[in-house]
C-alpha cells in the first residue's frame, strides 16, 4: 500500500542547496517516489535564532514504508550526509522532518505525526501551502492556506528557487 506523506527538509550549513538536492535523490532511491516538490525558501531560523539561515522545501512523496521504517530511513539520509545530532534547533547540514502520513495522528515516544509544531512555523507552512494549500490537518482540522494565514510566526521566508 502507498502512502501519500509530505517531508520538511532544511539545511543551512555547508552547500545548503546541494545538501537539499542530495537528500531529495536520497529520498528518491530509498523511500518512495518524490511526487511533487516546493520551491527552495530561504527562511530566518526558528527556536535558536544566532545562526545562518535556512533554505527548506517541502516533497510530497509516495512511500510503502510504515511510520516507524521511514523515521529510520530518514536518519539513515540524515546520518550520511553528516548530521550529527547534539541540540534542538541547532545549525545541521540537513534536516528532514515528517510533517504529514496520509491523515494519520501518530503519538508514540519517537514519532508525532502531524508534526507538533507545523502551524508555529512559517517556514513550513510557506513550502507546504505552494504545493497542498488544501490539505487538512487532521488534528486542527484545519486547510494548511487556513493555517498559514492564521500562523503568527513572523519570520522571513523568502521563496528564492523555482
């Protein structure tokens, strides 16, 4: 069975463009098919805000993978291409954060999905509204243009790449 899930990735450390491409392909050959992809945003950094900024986007992918196989497969990408984890909302070469599981609500001691903290983040909800502004959360529940536009996160998230 194919599940439609929508991934987080960030990075600003590095070749932070070249750090997003590479964990798409990674994605790509490991966890499913990458349907659809947002723009690259240049977004300012949220919860520890003394460091470079971010580029993120969001993929919308197609994965056979369970909740708990593609947290594994996602630090596995994560792990090879150098992120070391040390403190939350530090700086990372590359981040890649499960934002949604078809309309699962997962809460287990590894995974919360949706993720907690989609509608405080701008730089999330930017890249997803781009490219699923009519998916509803299914906690909140709630359209994702709906929470962009309630969102008072008022960083800078600049779309930079087509």
């Amino acid at each position: 069975m194919k599940h439609k899930v929508f991934l987080l990735l960030g990075s600003n450390l590095g070749d932070s463009l070249k750090n997003l491409m590479i964990a798409t392909d990674k994605v790509g050959d490991l966890i499913g098919m990458v349907k659809k992809k947002s723009s690259v945003y240049k977004t300012a950094p949220w919860g520890v805000i003394n460091q470079a900024d971010f580029l993120n986007q969001v993929l919308n992918i197609e994965t056979a993978l369970d909740p708990e196989s593609l947290l594994d497969q996602i630090h596995w990408i994560e792990e090879q291409l150098g992120r070391i984890r040390m403190n939350k909302w530090e700086a990372r070469l590359i981040d890649i954060d499960i934002l949604f599981y078809d309309h699962e609500i997962i809460a287990t001691s590894r995974l919360t999905i949706p993720h907690p903290y989609i509608s405080q983040r701008r730089f999330a909800l930017e890249p997803l509204n781009e490219i699923a502004s009519g998916l509803m959360h299914p906690v909140l529940k709630k359209k994702i243009k709906q929470l962009l536009k309630e969102c008072t996160d008022t960083s800078s998230v600049t779309r930079t790449i087509l």
